[in-house]
C-alpha cells in the first residue's frame, strides 16, 4: 500500500505533487532541493516481486533513502519515485525488464526526508524455470555528466 508523505518527515522548505503510479494509485509526495551526493563505492541493491514489492535490501538502501529496512520490505519500489522523473522511463523499465531483459537507466530517486539522490540502474529480471519469479536492482554512483544530461532530458519527456 502507498501511503502520502508527510511534512514532519521532511527537512526544509518542500513542494507538493500528486504522482499516479502505473497500477493507478496515487500518492502525495513532498520534495526539496537537497541533493544527498551518492557516496563512491557503494552499491545499492534491492530485490522485488514481479509486481515491484521489496522483498530486500541492503544497508546502503537504507542509509541513501532515508527509510528503515522495516518500512522498505513489502512497500512498492516506486515509493522512491520522484516527481521530476518522466513516466515514460519507467514505462521502459517495466517493457523491459517483463520481456525478459536487463534495463539500464539514470533514476532520481525521491528520500523519505523529501530530498533527492542520483543513481545509475540496472535492473535484471530473475528467471527460475522459464518464468520471472521477481526482479533484482543494483544501482551505482552515475557520472555527473550523464546526471546533467538527464537534468535536461527529462523535462522534455512525458
């Protein structure tokens, strides 16, 4: 289930916007403009069921999104989803990843505090017996070139 934000989580002056998530749910998410720069070698990883629900993660998850361990297991990923993300990247994802295929991408995620971190995604689909049981995710520290250049892509995207 996906429950809104909620200012007493957040630090700093926030915004507001209402997401609509590929299931049809909504949320309300309060962002800033506080950037938590991804530290240098660190991996996050996290795994999900074929519907996108957590079923694990790392120490370094936790530490860059501000959730606990106990908050992220059985939430939707997509509690991560920044509002300047376009839909038509996770569209990619999901088309992607439901084929079969390993996906690739640069993701602004959204911290539980309302601020934001950059991360390069590779996401693989896990395959037991012909049939995706779920989908793993390791994320690393992107250049901040490729950072700039989604900086400017994205507001172009739908």
């Amino acid at each position: 289930m996906i429950v809104d934000m909620t200012p007493e989580d957040i630090i700093g002056e926030y915004q507001e916007a209402t997401l609509t998530y590929c299931d049809g749910q909504s949320r309300k998410v309060l962002y800033t403009e506080l950037e938590t720069p991804y530290p240098d070698g660190k991996l996050i990883v996290s795994t999900t069921t074929p519907d996108g629900i957590i079923s694990h993660v790392n120490r370094a998850f936790v530490e860059m999104s501000g959730y606990t361990e106990a908050e992220l297991i059985g939430a939707p990923h997509c509690i991560l989803r920044h509002p300047d993300m376009p839909s038509a990247a996770f569209k990619d994802l999901w088309d992607t990843v439901q084929r079969g295929e390993k996906w690739q991408g640069f993701v602004k995620n959204l911290r539980k505090d309302g601020g934001y971190y950059w991360v390069k995604a590779t996401v693989i689909p896990n395959v037991r017996g012909g049939k995706v049981v779920g989908y793993t995710s390791v994320r690393r520290k992107p250049s901040r070139s490729k950072v700039d250049e989604c900086i400017a892509l994205y507001p172009t995207l739908s």
